[in-house]
C-alpha cells in the first residue's frame, strides 16, 4: 500500500522551477515525483 500523500501549495522561484522541470522530464518523473524524491533524498541525509 502506498504512503498516504497530501497536497501542499509552495511558492518557488521561476528559475528553480524551470531546472526542476528539466530534470525531472530527463529522469521520466513527474515534476511532483521528482520533488519528493529531493527532498526524501535531503531529509535521508540530514538523519545521517
């Protein structure tokens, strides 16, 4: 069963938006997948 999400609304500066948008289309991800995998991935490391 996949992890309950919830929806949240941010506000980001056009430019981080754009990269972000390249890179997830480059990784075959939603733009939504590809920011929580970021961030899961900065959290993970701020544990360590």
């Amino acid at each position: 069963m996949k992890p309950l999400k919830t929806k949240v609304s941010i506000t980001l500066d056009t430019d981080i938006i754009e990269q972000l948008k390249i890179l997830a289309e480059a990784d075959d991800r939603s733009f939504s997948q590809y920011i929580n995998l970021i961030l899961k991935e900065f959290l993970s490391r701020k544990q360590a």
